[in-house]
C-alpha cells in the first residue's frame, strides 16, 4: 500500500501547496479522500485521475475539502468510455451534495450530451452515506469509518484503510476525540491535518484565532498518535503554511510527544505502508 499526500494544504490559497486531499493506493486501486483545490492537477502527477480511482471518501463537506469535486465529477464523466457512475462514500449530507454539484453542472452537461456523439448518458454517482464500522469490504481490503469531532461541523468522518496487513487512517479536521483513537490503534500510518497554535495566537487575528477551538495543533496531533501506537504521523492541511526554514519547528511539536516517525507534508509526498 502507498499513500500520496495529494494536496497539504489548507483554505487559503497557497502557490505551493494544494488543497487537502490524500490519495491512498491499495491492492485494489486508488482510493481518494477528500478532493480540495487542484487535487486532479496533483493526481496527474503521480499517474492517477478522476476516470481510474475505486472510490472517493469525503471527510466532511467543509468547502476546503470538496472544492474540485465538480471537477471529478465531470472528468470521471468525460473521461470515461463507457457509464463509470463515481462511487463517493461520506457523512450524512453527501448525497444532496452530488445532486447540487450535478445541478450546478447542468448547462455543462447539456453541451456536452449535445456536442459529443459517442456520449450518450449523462454523469452519475453511487452515494453511500457513511457513520461508522465497515464501509468497503474488497479483496484484501477493508475501510472502516468512525465519528470525529469538528464542532459545529456535523456530521465528519475518519477513515481506516487496511489492506491485508498494513493500514493508514485519515483523521481529517477533528480535536482529539474517541472515533479517532478507535481508528488508530496500532495503524502504520495517520494522516492528521493540524494548525499551529502557537503561531496562530501570534496573529490575533479573530477569524483565525477562531480555526484553534475545532482542529487539532500538532502536539494534539502526536499525542493522538502515541496514545494510540501508530508507526508513522504526516501532519498535512498546514495551517499557517510552514515559512522556508521552519519545518524542524514544526517537527519538533510533534517529537515532543511521539516517538515514532513524523513527517511533514508537501505536495506529492509518497510513503510506501510498511511495518
Ligand atoms: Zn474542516
Ligand atoms: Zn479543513
């Protein structure tokens, strides 16, 4: 199993970093988790696309997270030779979702149906609204999803992916929560997204200040880790964006606390699942 962090950013635009989004790689294809800013420009990249991933799982529906998937949605379409309806596994309110994304996307819809005659159907998804235990069960993988906890963002989901005996879990935007740790026991790989407090209570700014009370800092971040035996910590969705020369910092607030690996996130960061 391989994971790609696709996309180690956050809501503010940032040149060097896209929007969060991890791809996870398995025996059984690519999964995507979460489809922020410029994630299909990223998934090129590394070989993958709308139109080739098994699934893709949504965290929550905080726009960071969902920015482009009207983007998968009508790439899935285009690129596809045949009906190839998108599977998308994601919290309660996932379903109205697509059906907004599909309306929005409309007009589009329309010129195309019109315009190419080899297509002749029109775009579609397979929903399945998720809360938690086993939500895909295939060949020698199995993905678990578990509650986490964004309030007032209601309702958000973790993952757990194993694929024989390796496992990664994405913890998506959540404090420190019990969803969260059933998921990480004893996982080979957590990929958390987390802030820096410290950095940002030096801004003062309100709207900002306001992101600390439902996300994780990085020592919330590594405790989750430590308490819970995981091999391996990525810390992505970087918030404010790592200034040149400060990644050890960063590095730090976590090895304060975890004593296995930890490693910061860019773009296209590639890890090979091993024990
Ligand atoms: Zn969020
Ligand atoms: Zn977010």
């Amino acid at each position: 199993m391989q994971v790609v962090i696709l996309g180690s950013g956050s809501p503010l635009p940032d040149p060097q970093r896209a929007g969060p989004s991890t791809l996870v790689r398995t025996a059984v294809g690519d999964f995507l988790f979460d489809c922020g800013r410029g994630v299909l420009m990223r998934a090129a990249a590394v070989g993958s696309g709308a139109a080739a991933i098994r699934a893709l799982f949504l965290t929550h529906l905080h726009s960071d997270h969902i920015t482009d998937l009207n983007d998968i949605y009508t790439m899935r379409w285009t690129m596809s030779f045949q009906p190839n309806p998108l599977p998308v596994y994601g919290p309660a309110g996932t379903a109205p979702l697509l059906r907004a994304t599909e309306a929005m996307l409309e007009p589009d819809i329309g010129y195309r149906l019109a315009h190419h005659g080899d297509l002749k159907w029109r775009p579609s998804a397979e929903v399945t609204e998720v809360e938690s235990g086993v939500i895909f069960n295939e060949g020698t993988v199995r993905i678990t999803a578990a509650p986490t906890n964004h309030a007032p963002v209601h309702p958000t989901v973790g993952y757990r992916i194993n694929d024989g005996e390796h496992s990664v879990v994405i913890a998506g935007d959540t404090v420190p929560c019990a969803g969260l740790d059933e998921l990480c026991e004893k996982a080979d790989v957590l990929i958390h997204t987390v802030v820096r407090r410290d950095l940002i209570e030096e801004f003062g700014l309100p709207r900002l200040t306001d992101v600390l009370d439902y996300h994780s800092s990085v020592p919330d971040a590594a405790q989750t880790a430590a308490r819970n035996g995981v091999g391996t910590l990525i810390l992505t969705h970087l918030v404010p964006a790592p200034a040149p020369g400060t990644e050890q910092d960063w590095l730090n607030q976590a090895t304060n606390h975890f004593r296995g690996q930890v490693v910061l996130a860019f773009d296209l960061l590639t890890l090979d699942v091993i024990h």
